[in-house]
C-alpha cells in the first residue's frame, strides 16, 4: 500500500500522519511494531537536529536585527510516501530518481515524494534489495534502526526486522558504507556485514550476494538460520501464525537450505522436519504447530 501526507521535515508528527495514513487501510499487527522502530531512529536524527536548529535560529535572529525589513522565505513542504507490505507479498517500488526497491514481507520504506537537497535519504524497517541509480553529487542513504547505508549507485540487501538478534547489509555490486554510532565500514562486492544487537558488534564475512536476494523472486534462503529465523521467516513468506511449545528441543537448530516459490508451506515444513532431528508440525487453521 502506498499514501502520502504534506510535511515540511521528517518530524515525530509527520511521520505519525503518515503511519495513521497505513494503519487506515490494513490491520497488520506488524505494523505497530514498524512504526516504533523507525520512530526511535527518527527521534534520534531529530535530536542531533534540535542543537544544529538552535544554532541556526541565534545566527538568523542576528541577521534579522540588521535587517528588519527582510523577508524570511518559509521551507517548502514536502509530500512524504509510505509503503508497507504485509505478509504473504513481495512489492517492488521506484523512487523519484528511478532506484528500484524491492520490499520483502512484513517491511515499511518512509521515502519523499521528489528527492531535494544534497543528498537522497529513505527510512526503512524490515528487508529491502535497493538497486540505487548512480548520482555522485547526492549520495543515497538508508536509515534503519541499527545504522545508515551510504551509497552513490549499487546493488544491496539491507535486513532490519524488528525481534530479530541481528541485522544485516550485503553488497552485491558497487561499494557502500556503514554508518553507526560506533563504527563506519566499507563493504566490497559479495560482502556481508552482520550487527549483533545483543553486543553491538559487526562482523563482516565474505559470501554469495545473490543467495541473499533469492527471496526476491519468492524463494525461501536460510543461510545458518536458528529456529527463531526459520519460524519468523515462515511467518512472513507464508502469512500464517507458528507456534513452537518446544523451542528448547531445537535450541541448536543451524539450517542452511534453498526452496523454490512454489513450495508451499506444508511442503516447506516437511523438508525442515527431516532436517531438524525430532521436529514433528501440524497445520490448524492458519497456525503452524511445531513439537
């Protein structure tokens, strides 16, 4: 789904007006989770810019005293878009500079209407594969909960959900930079930089890039997944509720495995039950049980 609301900045306000413009049309529970998320990382952006603010508002007051009779032009408002994907889907959208993204289940991109200023920024929330039009004179940024990815003009796999222990960035093609608080990384082709959220720690490793956006063209890639990856994984991909009452008994679960788009869940689930030694599942309306 996609709306839009009239703001002059990406302030708490515009970004509530353009959640309730979501919330309005779909009743996903995910989505209450989304917006908080991005909103912690759009307060902190907001705070930095108070004090800058300040500043600016002393220097013009002193402009004014010498010139009282100047008019001050007040900003332009900008239309800010929302698009939120539920679960069970896969939505490609093109920016205003022609960048395709591709948003996998249960994601949210907060993106201007046209792009302006000296650089092109774009909030996301959940999974998206960004295949960034090049313009060297204003750089391409995507904030998300954990850090900012930097580029020019690339092709890269950001992975945010909100639950999960970790979040992650690999390039597939060009050169991007991590940004966060702690730390900045340069990530060459076929790289991958992983963030931990339990120790605030990166760790970069060399892989596949593609394997990584397989879920592009509604595959299901588990790459080293704990059963906590797999059940949300599944959620999403298949829009149903899993419920595990034994998630002690696959505590040590570490799968790595490909499955085509037209599996379906109860195929899906049945490969994973041989290859997780015990696992046993059920499917009740619209719930996955695992035991």
């Amino acid at each position: 789904m996609k709306d839009k609301v009239q703001t002059p900045n990406l302030s708490e306000a515009a970004m509530k007006s353009v959640w309730d413009a979501a919330v309005s049309t779909s009743t996903d529970s995910q989505q209450t989770k989304a917006y908080a998320r991005l909103m912690r990382r759009v307060l902190f952006w907001r705070h930095l810019l108070v004090w800058a603010g300040a500043a600016a508002v002393i220097l013009l007051v002193a402009a004014l005293a010498f010139r009282p009779r100047e008019v001050v032009e007040q900003p332009v408002p900008v239309q800010m878009l929302q698009c939120y994907v539920p679960y069970g889907t896969i939505k490609t959208v093109y920016l205003p500079d022609g960048t395709e993204v591709i948003l996998n289940a249960g994601s949210m991109l907060i993106y201007p209407e046209s792009f302006c200023g000296d650089s092109r920024e774009v909030y996301l929330d959940g999974e998206a594969a960004f295949d960034v039009t090049r313009n060297p004179s204003c750089p391409f940024v995507v904030k998300s909960a954990d850090f900012d990815v930097k580029v020019l003009g690339t092709v890269f796999n950001i992975t945010s959900y909100p639950g999960s222990k970790t979040s992650s960035v690999v390039l597939r093609e060009g050169s991007v930079k991590i940004i966060s608080p702690a730390k900045e990384i340069v990530l060459d082709e076929d790289q991958m930089a992983r963030y931990s959220r339990e120790n605030g720690s990166f760790r970069v490793e060399g892989v596949r890039a593609e394997d990584y956006t397989l879920w592009c063209n509604g595959q299901v890639c588990f790459e080293r997944a704990s059963i906590e990856d797999i059940i949300s994984t599944v959620e999403r991909r298949f829009n149903v509720k899993v419920l595990c009452n034994r998630s002690d008994k696959y505590s040590k679960a570490c799968i790595t495995a490909r499955f085509d788009n037209f599996e379906t869940l109860d195929d899906l689930l049945s490969i994973l039950s041989r290859l997780i030694p015990g696992m046993k599942y059920k499917i009740e309306d619209g719930t996955a049980w695992l035991y």
